[in-house]
C-alpha cells in the first residue's frame, strides 16, 4: 500500500531532526525542503521559495507536520487552512519562552514573535515535548517567580495540544564498560553561547571548591569559560562516538539549565549510565525521576551540598536507574508510535 505524503517543514537539520525524519518516513512519503532560515537576510527569498514549494505539494499531501514556531512556520500554517489540509508543530522550547533576564527565546524578538504567536493560532494542534512548555513556573533562577510556556506567553490561545516527548535510540547510546570510570568527574554538554544558560558558571564556581575532582565541558573551548583551572577540561567539538566515550569514563552529568523544553544530551549520558544532576526547571526533574539529584536553586552552596550527598550515594544502583528510565520512557521507538499513531487518527 502506497504510503500516504506529508509535507515536512523545519528550520535547520539538526541531528534530532534527521531523526525525526528517518522516524516519518516510515510511515509518510515525506516532501521536505531545505532553505537557510538562519540567514536573515534572505528571509524573504527563503519565504518566496517556499510559497512554490508549498503550492507544488498542498493538494497532493495529507497532513503537514512542522518543527519549532519562527519564520519557516506561518506560510504552511495559512496553506493549511486556505486548502482544508491538517497542520501541526512540534515545539521544543526556545519556540515557548521569553527569558529577558538571560536574552534568551525567540519570543523576545517581535518579529519572530508574531510568527510564531499566529502561527500557533492556525494549527490544528500543537505538539509539545514537555508539559512545561504549555506552561511552567521557575523559582529556580533567582526569588522571583518567572512564567513561561506558549500558554503564559499567548493567553488568548485556545489550540488544542498533545504532548509526545522526544525518543532516543537507546542502541545508539551505551556504556563502554572497558573504558575505567573516573568516580570524580563530571560532565556537561552545551554549545557556543550556551554558558550562562546552562549553568556553566555554577559549574566553575563548584570547580574552585573540588580542585581534586575532574570537570568537563563538550562543545566549548577553554575561551568559552571564564577561567582557566586545571580541573576543568574544555574539549571543543566532540562526535558522537568520542562523547559516548567521555560518558563511559565519567560519572556524573550536569544539567543545570536556566530552562530547558526537554534535555535530548541529558537522555544521551543517561543511557551511557551517567548518575543525572539537574536543576529545578522544565521537565528536567520528571526526565530523571527517582535515578539522580535536583538542585533547587541556582546557588552554589546548595550544589556543593548535592554533590557531597551524590558522592556518598549508590552508584550501581543509580547508574542502572538511570539507563532504565530512558529506555523505559524516551525511546525513539516510543515517540515513533506516538507520533505516527497521532498523525494517523488525524
């Protein structure tokens, strides 16, 4: 039986996106297009383009599915109800928030705002990887309460949702028991201008306390922090493959994320059997569950104290813990299912 055609819409191919593809195509003939939506200046050639896109596939598709609210998401939106034709987007978490304090959200830019603010009002239904990004509340940061979620943001929003989170192929991601695990180390991933919120700072500060304990950082360079100690080691760009090996020999993941939609790389360490430290915010704490330590407040004494409580718990255990809840409940076969189920009923 012929499979039946989707239009795939997303701003970038990301690595999860690559996944997300191989994930439709097993039930979808997918019609995608890459443009550079990240080059502003060819923001309305890129939207001339997909206007031709979108009229040579509309009448002969199905559905349309769509990746992240921004500039990419409002032509397919309006194609949609124009040509009586499903849409919805998955949204991941920059695509929620309005986080001045950090200058971070893509809701903080007006013209991306409205983008994305009627573009939400179109779908037929939005698809959330995490209930936080609906709406959260996060105490965490400082004494202030913040708000944030699509719901916070656009009140008047009435779109229905249905959350399906994020899968990751658990055979792709494994611990390495030949490689020695070193019992004082720590590890986080993040990118470029990433820092501040992913709590690299509270990581160095931490760093200071423990001068015996080893702290690394993928996908940054020693540039990227504000100093140089001999026990923070910054590795620049790391391939999968080396990252999972950095994972098999340390013991502890840090996420401490300022906010965070979901946390793929924190999955990633998990299922390589790394013992999860994370912060209070989003859906951090209910990706981990009952397998690691959350840090309810950005202060460092606080995640001096977690740590020394974390060193003196039961690393068997947790290590085991911690693969099992990721297997057990962000596969990329669970979110297959989910999501193709969805698409199907719709």
């Amino acid at each position: 039986m012929n499979k039946p055609n989707l239009i795939f819409i997303y701003p970038k191919k990301f690595t999860f996106i690559r996944t997300e593809i191989k994930l439709l195509e097993e039930g979808y003939n997918l019609k995608i297009y890459d443009l550079n939506w990240e080059n502003k200046t060819a923001l309305p050639l890129n939207l001339f383009k997909q206007l031709f896109f979108l009229i040579r596939y509309i009448f002969f598709t199905k559905s349309v599915l769509i990746s992240f609210g921004g500039y990419w998401s409002l032509l397919p939106a309006i194609f949609g109800k124009i040509f009586n034709k499903k849409v919805f987007i998955v949204v991941h978490g920059t695509d929620c928030v309005d986080f001045s304090q950090i200058d971070y959200g893509n809701l903080r830019l007006p013209r991306m705002r409205f983008f994305i603010k009627y573009t939400y009002k179109l779908v037929d239904t939005i698809l959330p990887v995490s209930d936080s990004l609906i709406f959260t509340e996060n105490s965490y940061y400082n004494d202030e309460k913040l708000l944030f979620g699509y719901n916070h943001h656009f009140k008047k929003i009435k779109t229905k949702h249905h959350v399906i989170h994020n899968g990751i192929n658990t055979n792709d991601w494994c611990r390495n028991h030949d490689i020695n695990r070193n019992k004082k180390s720590f590890i986080t991933v993040l990118s470029k201008g990433q820092f501040i919120r992913k709590g690299g700072e509270l990581i160095v500060q931490l760093a200071k306390r423990l001068p015996n304990y080893e702290f690394n950082f993928a996908g940054i360079d020693n540039s990227d922090i504000p100093e140089d100690l001999p026990n923070i080691k910054c590795l620049g760009y790391v391939t999968p493959d080396q990252l999972q090996d950095l994972y098999s020999k340390t013991q502890f993941y840090f996420q401490l994320s300022l906010f965070e939609g979901f946390g793929v790389a924190i999955c990633e360490a998990m299922l390589c059997e790394c013992i999860p430290i994370v912060s209070n915010v989003n859906f951090l704490p209910g990706i981990i569950g009952d397998s690691g330590f959350i840090l309810k407040k950005r202060n460092v004494d606080m995640l001096d104290k977690l740590v020394n409580i974390a060193f003196n718990s039961s690393y068997d255990d947790l290590e085991k813990k911690a693969r099992a809840r990721v297997v057990d409940n962000f596969s990329y076969h669970k979110r297959k299912d989910n999501l193709l189920n969805f698409l199907n009923s719709q």
